[in-house]
C-alpha cells in the first residue's frame, strides 16, 4: 500500500532577516492573517485521518488557524542548533564566522553542538518511514519549512548539500508518496 503524506509549511513568525535559529517563537500578526486568509483553500487538509505537526508554537497556531487540530510528534521538530539557537544568521556569522562556513559546507559538521545538518536530514527520514502502510484517508504535517526540505532531500534522495538550495514558502504545501524507503514527490495543480 501507498501513503499519501502533505506537508504544509507553518505560516511565518518574523520577517526573514529576523528569522532565529530554533526560533520557537508565536506566529506573528502577518503569520496569522495569512492563515485566515488561505484557510477557506487549505481547510481541505482537515479530511486526513492522521493529522501531525512540529512541536514549535507556529506549526500548532498554523494548525489551530486552519482548524486542523495537529498532534505533535517531538521527531518532527527544527534542528538543533545548540549555542546558535535564539540568534540569527548574522549574529553567528559575527561571532563565529569559521562555525558558520564549516557548517555550510560539511553536512556532517555540527560547530554549534547540536544537530550536523545530515543527523537532521537523517532524523526526519526515520519519522516519514515509519509511517502507517496503509492510509485511507491520507496524512497530513504541518511542519517547519526546514523540515519540508529535509524531507525533500530525504525522499530524492539528493546530496545532503541540495537542502541549502530548496526553498519553502510559508503555507505552501508538498505531496509525498509512497512507503518506508521508497517515497516519491508528487507535484499537484
């Protein structure tokens, strides 16, 4: 049997030149109008019998925007960005610029002392295989959109460095296919 998983990136809760690493931070003003205003297009999700999301406050307000009333799984959260979490990009880049460059280009590097971007890609994959075999009526996740992309690189199968060159919209949202080791994206009209 084939699982029909929807990932749904979480509305924003800051500006990106705000965005912190592990930011756990609430949607923001923008962040819930645009939920209220795509909920009469994305409400549609609420018909997946299976209904999921990243722990942070923004994919549960997402959530209970779209009246999707998620349960949250700990394995879908954010990577762990240990000493850099609650910072932003250039901050870190400030303090520790070899951190960051090492970082970027070695999946396998973790200078923050958290999660290497691979243990990530690698965490996620684990949660989309064990998926039930079977759905009837469909998954769903509402996720951060580094979760999305670690999905993405994940079921491609790509290089763990593709992660850095996928983007994902805020309440934009990915179809999966398939079952434990052989996923497939599934681009829809």
């Amino acid at each position: 049997m084939s699982v029909r998983l929807k990932l749904l990136a979480a509305a924003r809760n800051s500006t990106l030149l705000e965005t912190r690493f592990g930011d756990d931070r609430p949607l923001d003003a923008a962040g819930w109008h645009e939920a209220e205003r795509a909920a009469p297009v994305l409400c549609r999700l609420a018909a997946a019998e299976l209904r999921y999301c990243s722990p942070s406050a923004r994919c549960r307000q997402t959530g209970e925007a779209l009246g999707l009333r998620p349960l949250a799984q700990p394995a879908l959260r954010d990577c762990d960005m240990g000493r850099w979490r609650g910072r932003t990009l250039g901050e870190v880049t400030a303090a520790d610029p070899r951190g960051v460059e090492a970082w970027l280009a070695d999946p396998r590097s973790a200078p923050h002392g958290g999660e290497s971007l691979l243990e990530f890609i690698t965490r996620i994959g684990g949660w989309l295989d064990t998926r039930p075999a079977e759905d009837a009526a469909g998954l769903l996740a509402v996720a951060e959109p580094a979760v999305v992309r670690a999905a993405l690189v994940y079921v491609l199968q790509a290089p763990p460095h593709a992660y850095w060159r996928i983007d994902v919209q805020p309440l934009s949202v990915t179809t999966l296919t398939g079952r434990s080791g052989k996923w497939d994206l599934l681009l829809e009209a």
